[in-house]
C-alpha cells in the first residue's frame, strides 16, 4: 500500500543509515520535498541533527524514520531551527523514541514560501515598549538591551503582531493578536509544560498560526496544504482542540492602542452567531468516506506515531486521495490518535527530564 513506506522502511534490516539508502525512500522524500531542496542534502541534514545529543543517537531508529518522513512532508529542518526533534519515553515498548515538533522559525519559513510574500515577522509587545498604531501604521520601540524587558507569561505581554512585508513592494500588512487571545490557546493546551518553559517562543508560534487561520496572508495550494498539516500535527501533540479559537473579525489598522489590543479590564463581548444558511461541512462530512485501504491501517494503528504518520502521508500530493478523501483520513487520524492518548496517556506524552525534554536551547 501506498502510506507503507511511511510507517516504516522498505526493509527492516540494517538500521536507518542503510533504509536511506533505498531507492525507494530517496524517491519518496524527494516527492515530499517537492523543490524545497534536494533529498540527498535534506537527509545529509536529517542524518547530521539526529547525532547531536546522546538523547537523540539512543532514540529508535524506526522513530527517527518517521520524524524524518514528517519533516520532509512539512518542508523544514531541525539544522535551521525549524523544528525540534524531542525525545520521549515510550513506557509501553519501554523504548525512548524521536518526536518532531514544530518551531515559529517553521512556520515562518511556510508562510514565506508563497511567490507574493517577501517576509513575515512576528513581534511582541512588552507592558514596557513604547506602542503606538496611526493610519494603520505600527509604531513600535523599545530598548533591546534592556535587561528587565523579559517575557516569561502572559502577564509581560499586551499582544503581539505580525508585519508582512510583500515582494511587490505595496506597504506592509499588519495583523495584531492580543494577549488574551494568546492566552485562549494556550489554555487550551493539554501539554502546559512546553509553555511554562518557552513561553515567548509558544506566544510568537501562536501569532504566526493565527496570522494564517485568519486568512491574513495570500494562501498558496501547496503551502496551505503543509500548513493545514503541520496544525493538526501541533494540535494532537499539545492535546489543542482544532476549533479552540471563536471566529472573530481581524483586528489590523486600528488608531490606537486600546483598540489594537483592547484594556486588560474591559474584555470584548463575544457573539457567535449561529449561521442558519452555511452548514456546508455537514455536506461535507457525509460525502467524505474514509478508502478502504486506509481505513484498515488506520484500524491497525496503536500509537500516537503511527496515527500522525498515516495523516502525513495523506496529505502527500502523491497520495492518490481526493480531497474530501485527504480530509476524511487527516481528521479520522486525529481522532483515533487523541482516543489513543487519553487511553494511554504515560505512555505516548511522557517527556524525559525537563533537561532532556528538547534538544534545541529554545522550544516552541
């Protein structure tokens, strides 16, 4: 079947430096990869990063397989800080195995693949930074050597936003997120330890997701697919719920910065209304039947790993799925791997030591 080669190599022998020397697998990776890079390099990167730590060299060779396999679906490497590659403690097979889990330099790097994005940076704004918003210009100072400026919870903050600056040389896009927003998400995560410890670095991912699911950037077909993916990978990792944050109006070129990021005191009314003429996704979810072929992998599934595996590989260009059928195996596999962590929760989320939880200096 098709997703095989993604849950594990075309042969078992041999250990990971021989598996990646298949053909077949060299074909595959490229076909992820796209004209990101060439496979050979990636894997030249993907090889270099996985003998950085002892925790990383004494992770199961099938499990850095598959963190190599996602991250050539999502089209970033853990030599440019672009994502982590985390050991945990698998108690139930009694292994330490290799998680990959996305950073904001990840996501950064996406968003900036689109032909009309020049770049994206994402901000925070201290209690103490100099903030001002005029003519739906951003005006923001502060002293970068300031050793008190720190930003460890959401009590240093009042937001943050993103400025996209275009190729075509129109002004730049500001889109703002204030920090009871961030706070939403975060509370909304299962995992709370990787925000205790990064929190700044969980705060800028947060912006740059929600830059993207408000729609404030141009969204390119490819690029959105590997995004959509890497969300819903994020989602299953932390424990998120996918419709955590309410829909609400994009909040960019205000006047002010009590309209740009509203008085700590005075939180916005939030109305849902219940739209009585879209109920389109109901359409959706009727017509999207899950293969047969899939369906039965996914049946066979039993870990955290495996389901998200399985969802990457659907998400493949050259998976051979339509697109309600893409979504019906993405969203089946989330599902399964979520049903699978509350059954087992010590045994696919239990994190080394705090010391050995990420193998980069910064997380997030």
């Amino acid at each position: 079947m098709s997703n095989d080669i993604m849950q594990k190599p075309p042969e078992q022998s041999g250990g990971l430096s021989s598996w990646i020397e298949n053909d077949r697998v060299v074909d595959r990776i490229a076909s992820a990869l796209g004209d990101i890079m060439d496979a050979k390099m990636f894997l030249m990167h993907m090889m270099s990063e996985f003998q950085v730590t002892p925790e990383i060299r004494a992770c199961t060779d099938l499990s850095k397989y598959r963190a190599m396999m996602k991250c050539a679906v999502m089209g970033v490497l853990p030599t440019a800080d672009q994502v982590s590659l985390v050991p945990y403690e698998n108690k139930k097979e009694g292994t330490i195995e290799c998680e990959a889990t996305i950073q904001w330099q990840g996501l950064k790097a996406i968003m900036e693949r689109h032909p009309a994005i020049l770049e994206i940076c994402v901000e925070l704004v201290h209690i103490g930074d100099q903030f001002a918003c005029e003519n739906g210009v951003i005006q923001h100072s502060y002293n970068p050597f300031d050793d008190k400026r720190n930003i460890n919870t959401a009590a240093d903050i009042v937001g943050g936003y993103a400025r996209i600056i275009y190729t075509d040389g129109r002004p730049p896009k500001y889109h703002t997120m204030p920090v009871k927003e961030i706070s939403k998400n975060q509370a909304c995560a299962k995992t709370q330890r990787v925000w205790v410890r990064w929190y700044k670095q969980m705060a800028m991912k947060t912006v740059y997701r929600d830059c993207y699911s408000r729609r404030a950037i141009p969204v390119d077909p490819v690029a959105s697919a590997r995004l959509e993916q890497v969300l819903k990978i994020e989602d299953a990792q932390l424990g998120n719920d996918p419709m955590r944050v309410p829909e609400h109006k994009e909040q960019s070129g205000l006047d002010d910065v009590g309209a740009l990021f509203g008085p700590a005191d005075k939180p916005e009314p939030e109305s849902e209304p219940e739209p009585t003429q879209t109920k389109k996704p109901a359409k959706k979810a009727k017509s999207a039947k899950l293969p047969e072929a899939w369906a039965e992998s996914l049946d066979a599934a039993n870990t955290v790993d495996h389901c998200e595996s399985l969802s990457l590989d659907a998400a493949d260009p050259n998976s051979g799925l339509t697109g309600p059928e893409r979504e019906a195996v993405v969203n089946a596999c989330t599902t399964k791997a979520k049903e699978i962590q509350q059954a087992q929760p010590a045994a696919q989320g239990d994190f080394l030591g705090d010391d050995k939880q990420v193998t980069h200096s910064e997380g997030g």
